[in-house]
C-alpha cells in the first residue's frame, strides 16, 4: 500500500522534496514573522487572516517559531513536534521519513474488538512510545486487539492526562519523538492490534495555547464549557483547524481509529454538525481500512451513530457506556455519591439492563440533575455500546485513583470482569486490570506557579463529601502522584498476578472463540432480563444463530440457579450446583436448543 500523508490548511508542510510552506490563521495581528533558526523571515498576508510563507532549503528536524507584531515569538498552534515543552520552538517534520514494515496493515473488525485503554506515561517505568513497544507481545498474546492510547497532544509541562493538549497535531515530546509513535503503531500492526488514539476537540489546555493571541476569533465567550470559553466551529478556518486534525493522524500515523471525548462539550450551530463532518470526511477519505471511531457523550443519544441498510456505520461506530459502569460499580460497592446516586435505586436491575439494553437511562429523570436523560437505543445491537468496569475516568477522578479490586474486592471483581468480557457488548480494560493491578490511578499535572496552586485547591475542593476522600488529596503537582499511579508489572510474576492473567487469558480465548462469531451474524439481537434480586443478575441474548445466557451472584447466599438450556462455556467456580456467593456462569445455545 502506497504511503499517505495528508495535507492540512494550517502548519508547516513540505509542498516539494525542500520546500516547506509555513502557514497560521492570525487574524488578531497585523503581521507575522516566521523565525527560522536565527532567520527572521515575514510572512505574507493571504487574505482572511492568513499567513504564509514558503521558504527552500528547510529539513527535517528545523526549528522554528512564529513572532508577532510585540515581538512575542510562539510556537506554531498546528506544530507537528516540539523541540522542547509547549513554550518552545516547533519543528518542522517530513512524515514520509519513517519506514513503515506493515504498510498493508487494514486493521481488524470492529466485532473482534477488545480494547486496552493505556496511558503511555505510567505504562512503563521509562514512560515512552518505545517502551512500550516492548510490552505489545504480552498484549497480543493475552488475546488483546486494540490498543487505546490516552491522549498524546503536546500538553503544558511533562507529565498529564493528556487532556489539556494545546498542540492538537503534536506527540508530547516527553513520551518520544513522532518517529517513536510511528514505531509504537507500526509494531502494534506488526502483532495484530489495532491503535485508537484518544483525541480532544472539546477545549485546549491552560498552558501553552497562544490561539488567542493570534486569533481571538477561535473562541467563544458566550458559548462556555467546563474549561472556559468554547470554540468557534463554525468559523472556516477553526473549522479547519478541527477538522483537519483526525484526518491528519489516521492518514499520517496510520491510526486504526479514534475516540472522541466528551463530545456533549462540542457545541456547533452549522448547519451540518463538525462532528458529522469530521466522520463523513474520514470515512470518504479511508473507505478501504477498518476505521473505528467511538464516541463518550454523557448524554446517552445515538443520532451520531446511524446504520445503513447492512448494518454498517456511515459515520460514528460506537459509544462508550458509562451506564454500565455505574450500574455496575454500585451494585458492587453500594456507592450512591455523586453521579452513582442515578444508580442507587435497585442497582441490580440497572445492571441487568445495562447488559439487555445498554443505557440504563433512555429518557428517564436523572436523580442528579432533574432532567431526563438519554435516548432508546433498542436499534443498536450488542456492539453498539463500549463497556468497562474501570478506565482513566472513573478511576482517576476519586481523590486516591482507587481501582474497583481495592473498593470491591477480588472475588466480585473477578465476576464483573467475566461479566464485561463474555457479554455481546465491546469490552474494554484499564491497563494493569488483566493481573489484577492494586496501584492507584490518580490524576496528576505539572502545572507550576499559580496554575499549580489553582489546581491544587480545585482538586480538594472537588471532593468535599464523596466517598474515597477522607480529607487527604493528593496534590496533582508533586512527582510522587505520578509516580504512584505507574503500573507495578513486578505484580505480573507474582501467584496473585499469574492467576488474574490465567483468568483473563482464558476468557478472552472464550470471547473470541464464541462471542465473536455472533456478532458477525446479521439480524436482530433480542435481550432478556431474566432475574434480577439483590446481589443476583440473570440475563439472555437471542442472536439469529442462539441464545448467550449469564447469571451472576456478588451477593452473600447461594441462589439457585436459573434453569436455562445450552452448554456451559465458562463458570467460576467451576460446574457449581448454585450461583454460591460470587460466582458466574455463562451458557450458549445454538439453533433450536435455544427457543
């Protein structure tokens, strides 16, 4: 397959083997200069607030930096790698340098999907793309097929989230060098995994974003989020700028996919939504690859997620369910804090449908905001809805990153996590959850000065009468915060780890074995609650070629068991009598036995 590199409307661009054309949107200033190494060189204006400048000569690897009219010099807000931190000097990249081995790589059907979800800082003690490379045959051969990668856009200092990128087209400088990424993929591909990157088009981080100096006309005022004021999506060259950006790493990086986070913050006007542009592109730009795009919308809707007439996705493939796991954590833990306190009312028969249905809310009130929430999403099928019993998310937002093993204990964990990874939906793991990982994840920054304080005292303040916070918060700010929340792979070597991944091997060889080969299969998917009491779920699936059944019990007696027919594929413990206290059993019944 012929290497792609897609060309965008802002940044800098080889136009020829040394010609590099240089061009930003500044329509707050008068003029720009571009400063070259110690060449200044003024930009010309192209009409609309644009600037540019093509300049010969220029290799891979110049730095350089845009100087406006006060003599400030910034970097480029469309840099593809930074010389340093987000204050610094942008480089000028040639995409075409790196060789890729597996360059007819096609990527993998959305129904063999089970995702990773990994944050490259704290995967490793090193913390690189390089790095974890060397972690990829473990992943494969666990029975892993996409790798979800947290969000890598240049963000303010060297440690973080990811989620306050303000360079949207650059790797952060602290995991590696775009070559590094292009490597992580490729040998991802190499092995038979897909890549997703986490991708952030709702807000740009506190530090490093210099848009509103070139052109204060990318933000709204009067269309606020939860990090300040909104985007202007329905300015051309914001839109642009937005567009451009997925497009970008799928074709250059060779990305199997993204997910796109918190896109209830994505308010547009247009008349045609950026989102549904955005997906219409990718999809007219890449029909020949496996392209999964997800979705977190806390909404609960669907209208970006239509299917054609054979069932495939013109534009969004799938949502990730938090219902599921809140319903979920509350019926193992009993939290009712916060937005749990949805989910508080007899928990198990949210969970049960959870796993019938996929949104426990499909237009009832939210206790937690007095408002309806959610769509019916009974025209979805099983695949439809990304599920997890832990992530980044639910585990770094409680003030010490508790993981579910250290709030629920091992043995109910142990039933969720069958749970998740034998139900139809798409399951998803949190890095470190295949061996029962203990350590912590909790949210950290390298902020400094006042921004650092304002994060500090925002972050105790956030956590005043929840459940996990016994008034002690870690500070987001001190290195031993990130430090704690890197995964502890000594544990993997251990009995405790080598029984977790032996469970976790075993099931995903079941998943793809039996659940995979169902979700193929055209036609509807009709899910049953079949019992649900406290401690106590039993559910159905009816697939055109059988029926999956599960019954659980995290309760603290024995149940009998639902008489359901088929064959046993997976108990725990093995061929009990009764759902005895956390216990699973999952059965499959094909053509006739199942109706």
């Amino acid at each position: 397959m012929e290497f792609r590199t897609f060309q965008t409307q802002w940044g800098a661009e080889f136009i020829s083997h040394d010609v590099v054309r240089f061009r930003v949107w500044a329509e707050g200033q008068k003029e720009v200069t571009l400063r070259l190494t110690q060449n200044d060189i003024p930009m010309m204006a192209a009409g609309g607030g644009w600037f540019q400048v093509d300049v010969s000569g220029v290799t891979h690897g110049t730095e350089y930096l845009f100087v406006l009219e006060d003599g400030m010099a910034v970097p480029d807000p469309a840099s593809r790698a930074q010389k340093g931190d987000v204050n610094g000097p942008s480089v000028v990249i040639d995409p075409r340098r790196y060789p890729h081995a597996n360059h007819d790589w096609k990527g993998r059907a959305w129904e063999e999907t089970v995702i990773y979800e990994l944050h490259i800082g704290t995967f490793t003690p090193q913390g690189t793309f390089r790095a974890a490379i060397d972690k990829l045959p473990y992943l494969a051969e666990l029975g892993i097929t996409q790798l979800e990668v947290m969000p890598v856009s240049q963000f303010g200092g060297q440690r973080g989230w990811g989620y306050d990128g303000v360079l949207l087209y650059a790797p952060h400088s602290a995991y590696g060098t775009p070559e590094d990424f292009h490597a992580f993929i490729d040998a991802a591909h190499g092995l038979g995994l897909s890549v997703v990157l986490d991708i952030v088009l709702n807000h740009f981080g506190p530090e490093g974003n210099y848009l509103p100096l070139l052109s204060p006309a990318f933000f709204d005022e009067n269309r606020m989020t939860p990090w300040g004021s909104g985007i202007a999506y329905e300015t051309p060259a914001v839109r642009a700028y937005m567009t451009d950006a997925p497009l970008y790493w799928l074709i250059d990086y060779r990305l199997d996919g993204l997910r796109f986070d918190a896109i209830d913050q994505i308010k547009d006007p247009s008349p045609t939504h950026i989102l549904e542009e955005i997906a219409g592109r990718i999809r007219d730009a890449l029909p020949d690859r496996h392209i999964h795009l997800t979705t977190e919308d806390s909404r609960n809707v669907i209208f970006l997620h239509p299917r054609d007439e054979q069932g495939d996705t013109p534009l969004f493939t799938a949502e990730w369910n938090d219902d599921f796991h809140n319903a979920a954590h509350v019926f193992a833990t009993g939290e009712t804090h916060g937005y749990y306190q949805d989910f508080a009312l007899e928990p198990e028969k949210k969970f049960a449908r959870a796993l019938t249905e996929g949104f426990v809310y499909q237009g009832e009130v939210s206790l937690q905001t007095g408002e309806p929430r959610g769509v019916a999403c009974g025209s979805q099928p099983p695949q439809f809805f990304v599920d997890f019993i832990q992530n980044h998310d639910q585990t770094g937002n409680r003030a010490h990153g508790d993981r579910l093993i250290a709030l629920a204990g091992a043995d109910k964990t142990r039933v969720l996590l069958a749970s998740l990874l034998l139900s139809p939906h798409i399951p998803l793991l949190f890095m470190g959850e295949e061996f029962g990982e203990t350590h912590p994840f909790l949210f950290f920054t390298d902020f400094h000065g006042d921004l650092a304080k304002a994060v500090r005292e925002g972050r105790a303040k956030e956590f005043t009468g929840h459940a996990g916070h016994d008034g002690d918060v870690p500070d987001p700010n001190e290195v031993d915060t990130f430090i704690r929340s890197r995964i502890d792979w000594n544990k993997v070597a251990t009995d405790e780890g080598k029984t977790w991944l032996r469970l976790t091997r075993s099931l995903l060889a079941l998943r793809h074995r039996y659940i995979v080969p169902l979700l193929r299969q055209r036609g509807a998917v009709e899910g049953t609650v079949l019992h649900a009491a406290p401690g106590t779920v039993a559910v159905s699936w009816r697939f055109p070629g059988g029926t999956l059944s599960l019954a659980l019990n995290i309760g603290e007696r024995s149940v009998a068991l639902p008489n359901v027919a088929g064959k046993t594929l997976f108990a725990w413990p093995e061929q009990p009598d009764a759902l005895a206290p956390n216990s699973i059993v999952v059965k499959f019944a094909d053509g006739e036995a199942s109706l």
